[in-house]
C-alpha cells in the first residue's frame, strides 16, 4: 500500500495547491461584490467541543460544483494540471469521496442547519484540508488543532478528517484492487493454468477458487517487484543526491543537467551478459536450439489438446440444450441437435461440454450422441474419440455397439493406433474372435510396441476359453523369453486345461513353471495335478494326493473326485472306497462331483440299487446331476432292460447333444443297441453325424447286427 499513498498523496498535494490558489481567488472577488450576510459568529460540533468558527472572508456560499468548475477553468490557464491525466482523475475521485462523507457528517450534526450553511462549513474544511497538506500532510492537522483551539479546528475536527481521508484512500486502493484482480484474472497464465484445471476434470466453485487464487497470487508477485522497483529507484536517487554521484549519462549531458539544478535518479540493473547461456540437465545440453524447437511443438500440440473455454449458451440456445440433455434413449436428437448447431456455431470444445453433461445425465443417451456426432465436421472427430468410444461399449459388453463404432473408422480410413489395438485384443478375447485378437495382437508388436501382461493375459485366456491349451502354452513361453512374468490365474488355467485334456507331462511342465515364477501350491494347483495324474498314472496321483495331505491342505470334493476318476479308470474299486472311509474318518463328506463319479462307476458295473441310491444322495443335496450320469444311465438302464427309464435319460440326453462328445456318443449308442431299443440307436446315430462326429466301423457292425439278431434277456439270478 505504501508506493499507492506516496503516489497518491503526491497527486492530492499538487492539485490541492491549485485548490488554494482557486480559494484565494474566490475571497478576493466575493469580498469585493458581496457584503458579508452577518457577522454572528457561530459554532458546529461533532463530538460535543467547539469545531471550526466561521471565516469572515467568505461572504457568499460557493457550491463544490462551481470549485471544481473553476478549478478545471484555471487549470487550463495556467497549464499545470492535464484533465485526463491519472492524477486529475485520482483527485476528482478524492474530493468528490471527501465531500459527500463530510457533508453526511455535517448533515448528520446539525440536522437544523440549511444547504447554504452547511456549503460554508463544507469550502471551510476543504481551506483548511488543503493548507495544512500544503504544510505537512493530514498526520499534523491533530497536534496543529490541540495547540490552537480557538482558531483553528477542534481536535475530534481533525481525528474526523483524518478518518474521512483514510477510508477515502482505503477505498480508492480497494477499488483499483479489483480492478487489478479483473485484469490478472483474464491474464493469459492464469486462463491457460484454468484451462487445465478444467481438462483434467476440476468444474463448479472448486473452479472459480483456484482462478481467483491465482489471480491473487499473480497480483501480489507483481506488487512485490513493483514495490521492489520503486524503492531501489528511490534509495538510488538519495544516494545521488547526498554522495554527489553522477548521475546516468555521458559526458556534457551530466554537467548540463548539474547546471540547470536537475538531478537524474542513478539507474540500478544487472549487467548485460556476454555470450550465450549454457547449461546441462543430466548430460543433455539445454541450450541447444533442437530444445527450443521441441517445446514450440509441444505448445502446437498442447493448443489441439486444450481448446479455448467454451461459448456462453443463452436465450434460444439454452433452452433447445436443456431439451437435448432432457431427452430419452430411444427419443431421435437429429432436429434438435440440427438446431442447437446453427444457433451456437460449436467448436470442439463445445461439443465436448455437451456430451460431459450429457454422461452425468444418461450414460445411453451419452453413448448414442458421441456416436451421432462422429460425422459432424465442427466436432473435428480423432481416433482418440473412437477409441474411447470402443472402450466404453466393451467395457459395458455392448460388443456389437463397438464393432460398429471401429467400422465407422476404419471406413473413413483411421487405422488402428497403439491404443486401439490394446483395446481390440481384450474385446476379441473376451468375445472368443480369437483370429481378429491375434490381428491386433501381431499389430502390436508391428508398431514396435511390447503388449504388458494385461494383453497377454486376455489373449491367453481366450484360447485357454476355446480349448486351444497348446497355443496359450506358446504364449506364455513367449512372455518368458521377453522377461514378463506370467501370472498365477494364467498358469492354474493352462494347468487346469492339461488336466480336463489327461495330459501329464505337459500339466507336470505347467506345474514347474509356477514354482519357478514363485507361486506357492495350493489346493488347486494339486486338484489339477491329481485329474491330469489320475487316467494314466493313479498311483503317481495318489501320491501328489497325499503329498498336498502332508502339506496340511484337506482336499475338497473336487479334488476327491479327480482321484475316484483315476481309480476308476484302472477300475480299483477297492483302493477308491479304503480312500473314501479314511476320509471320512478326517471329517470328509463326499459331495456332488465324487457321488458324480461313483454314479458313473457303477452304472458300468450295472450295480443299479447302488447306483440309485448314489444318485438318490445327489438329488437330497439339492443338485442336478451332470450330463455324464445322464449318459451312464441311459446306458445302465438300456442294457438293464428298463425302456421307460432309458428313454427318459434318454431325452435329457438329446437336449444337450452339442455338449456331447464322440465317447457319449458311442457308448449311449452301445446301451440302445444292448438293450434292443434299435430304431433309437440309429436316430442318435444320425444326430452323431450332424454334430460331426463320424461313427466307427464297429459302432456300425453292431448296429447292422442288431436288426437280424434277437436280443437276449439278462438273467434272473435266483438265491
């Protein structure tokens, strides 16, 4: 505040004394033509004590209006003063603030007293005001009025004026503070510090305090070197004047202005420097001309990024926004949108302002809009648009919306980036398009980029999804020789699929792995050893069985029925049940997937009661039995002579022929033919075929046979 009083004070001293020079003339020429109205002296108080006595000079009221007239007259005359000057217009400002709070003031103390009395009291403050600044300031009018009460002002007079006189300036510096804030506030730093806040998400009144917070921080570092500047010029001057130093200049040019009696401020600055700056940031040389460059295209790109604020939307425009942002998913937006873009003239910026107000509003209604406008040329659409578009239906699975949206695309000739392809590799993946995910798989590595794990993780799960183990395995062993670590639901899935497959030593190799890669086992990792062990090698299994026992893991149903599914192979029907009852002596309870697969068991060994009674258990539990039973029932009851029961599972079979294989198949066939049921055995036949499994030539001969021999009945064993 300092530099602004000193200027200010200043400013008020000169056009003061051209006050007092317009006051003398007034006495002189009202003492002239006009008698004085009255010689009463009379006194107005503010605070209780005598505060200024009529000036018998003044004959007649003289309004302010015609002072500062006056004042502007001769100040044309003399040419001391320019009108539209920063210091007239201080000035001006000053008095007429000074004016209206003392004639407040006077009014406020003597409600009794007239306009023109209280005119006089008001051109008397203002002499009075003006000769003591001639003097010494506003600070020494207090002590001047304590020493000499009787003819000059009472000391609440002056503690009034100066009062008056400091909330006048405090006024005049908060204003041009404001005035100050405006311009930093459209300053291009603080606009493009906005703009950025406003890219990356930061909206509403959050906004609008940090824009203001800048703004101040930006008029407070200007202030500071202000100040700065101001007193260095100020302590240089002094400096001059009082050692007797030359000022700045050269030879005749000092000694004139010494003549004349004028003498110039010494200029302080930093000494130019010689040559060029260098410097070095890690080894790079910053200096270098290439850097300059570089960063004049980063602000091309930046200007692309961060457009200008957008329009202001009002009158029509407003309205026809508020119906867009107000519409329905299934509602059409060409007409209004039609209309909202002759009306506004969008640039991008505008589009984007509309479609983020329309994604907090209606997620659908966001996506049909940012697909529509993809085709408008303000909106000035990049592959960044689609691809955030593509991401967005993946992500919600709306798949076929995505495809569309890279059709419209690659049709207006935008090729797949970096970005897009990562994004493509995950869709595909997901939706088992495993030809077009290796499209945008191998694309990746065209372009030079290395895929992370995310990318490999989609990709292999995908073919691990399609029973296409032996590519996945390729993958992973891709990943190692690039140094990235598969992950641990890679490998239990690879590891799961050998063991669906019986495949051992590539489930053994899988198993390896993992503990290389530093995966501890779990239950798991043994319950996928165990089924790949079990059909060839049940032994081995039992013994990474009771290896995953010792290791404190109690094996789970699963993990059980992978076990029974080995004994059952080998048909070690004793070894299974001295498995079961030691388990149950832990607290094991078989749940579905072993009654599963003992139900299977034994309907080959056509134990039918115990079959039943198995599946009976199953059923208790609240579970449906899986398909394989209903193929080892139909063939059970087939062979057993029960044509209602066999037809029964039977047609549960048919239901889900697409999930049978070429083994169900066979020996569903196998059971009709046992059981004489011969014209259904040659109808699963035909459906063997459509579904593509060819039938063998002995599948064939029996069925052939079938029709020419009789069928034998089972039995009856009598005890």
């Amino acid at each position: 505040m300092r530099p602004f009083l000193v200027s200010k004070r200043k400013s008020i001293i000169n056009l003061i004394r051209q006050q007092s020079r317009l006051l003398s003339t007034i006495r002189s020429t009202s003492s002239n033509t006009n008698p004085p109205p009255s010689t009463e002296i009379f006194n107005f108080n503010i605070s209780s004590s005598n505060l200024i006595t009529r000036n018998p000079k003044f004959s007649t009221p003289i309004s302010l209006r015609s002072i500062h007239a006056q004042a502007i007259a001769s100040a044309d005359d003399e040419n001391d003063l320019r009108v539209d000057s920063e210091d007239d217009n201080a000035m001006t400002e000053f008095l007429s603030r000074f004016v209206w709070i003392m004639r407040a003031k006077l009014t406020e103390a003597y409600p009794d007293s007239d306009k023109r009395v209280i005119n006089d009291m008001l051109l008397l403050i203002v002499e009075k005001v003006v000769s003591e600044l001639e003097i010494g300031g506003l600070g020494s009018m207090i002590v001047a009025a304590e020493s000499d009460m009787s003819e000059d002002f009472s000391a609440d007079l002056w503690k009034t004026v100066w009062e008056v006189s400091n909330s006048v300036l405090g006024d005049m510096q908060n204003e041009k503070k404001k005035d100050e804030m405006k311009r930093f506030l459209q300053c291009e730093e603080v606009r493009d510090m906005t703009r950025f806040a406003s890219e990356i998400g930061v909206r509403g009144d959050m906004l609008r305090e940090m824009r203001f917070k800048w703004a101040k921080e930006k008029m407070e570092e200007s202030e500071f070197y202000q100040n700065f500047e101001i007193e260095d010029e100020n302590v240089a001057g002094e400096v001059a004047v009082e050692e007797g130093v030359d000022v700045v200049g050269d030879g005749d040019d000092n000694v004139d202005g010494a003549a004349a009696g004028e003498i110039k401020p010494n200029v302080v600055s930093i000494p130019q420097r010689k040559g060029k700056i260098k410097y070095k940031i890690y080894g790079l040389d910053m200096s270098d001309t290439k850097w300059a460059e570089a960063a004049d295209k980063y602000h091309e790109a930046e200007k692309l990024m961060f457009d200008e604020e957008p329009k202001k939307i009002t009158g029509k425009c407003k309205l026809i926004n508020e119906k867009i942002l107000s519409l329905n998913v299934e509602d059409d937006p060409s007409a209004l949108l039609a209309e909202w873009i002759e009306l506004l003239q969008p640039r991008r910026v505008d589009w984007l302002t509309l479609l983020e107000k329309l994604k907090e509003r209606n997620l659908g209604l966001y996506l049909k809009m940012a697909e529509l406008i993809l085709n408008e040329e303000s909106f000035q659409a990049n592959i960044r648009d689609y691809s955030k578009l593509i991401d967005t239906h993946y992500k919600d699975n709306r798949l076929e919306d995505a495809e569309r949206v890279l059709k419209k695309m690659t049709d207006k000739g935008i090729e797949p980036d970096i970005l897009t392809s990562i994004i493509l590799v995950h869709m595909y993946s997901k939706i088992n398009n495993l030809e077009r995910a290796q499209e945008a798989f191998d694309s990746l590595k065209i372009q030079g980029f290395q895929p992370d794990t995310k990318v490999y993780n989609s990709l292999v799960m995908g073919y691990i999804k399609a029973r296409q183990a032996d590519v996945a395995e390729n993958l992973i062993k891709d990943m190692e020789t690039r140094d990235i670590k598969p992950t641990r639901d890679m490998l239990i899935a690879l590891l799961r699929s050998f063991s669906e497959r019986g495949e051992a030593v590539r489930a053994q190799s899988t198993s390896t792995c993992m503990i290389l890669a530093g995966y501890q086992p779990d239950l798991e990792y043994y319950t996928s050893l165990v089924g790949a062990y079990g059909p060839s090698d049940p032994e081995h299994a039992r013994e990474i069985f009771n290896k995953m026992r010792k290791a404190g893991i109690k094996p789970d149903d699963k993990c059980t029925a992978n076990m029974m599914a080995g004994y059952e192979k080998k048909n070690c029907l004793d070894k299974a049940l001295n498995l079961l009852l030691e388990l149950e002596k832990d607290g094991f309870e078989p749940g579905f997937e072993t009654y599963s697969v003992l139900v299977d068991w034994l309907a080959h060994l056509q134990l039918v009661d115990e079959c039943e009674e198995l599946l009976r258990k199953i059923t208790e539990k609240g579970d449906v039995p899986p398909l394989k039973v209903h193929v080892s029932l139909c063939a059970m009851y087939s062979k057993e002579g029960d044509k209602k029961k066999a037809l029964q599972a039977l047609g549960v079979v048919e239901d889900k022929k697409d999930l049978l294989g070429a083994d169900e198949f066979e020996r569903i066939i196998d059971g009709l033919i046992a059981g004489g049921l011969t014209s259904d055995a040659e109808r699963i036949l035909k459906v063997m075929e459509a579904q593509g499994f060819p039938a063998s030539q002995r599948l064939k001969v029996s069925l052939m046979g079938s029709a020419f021999l009789p069928r034998r009945s089972k039995p009856k064993l009598n005890f």
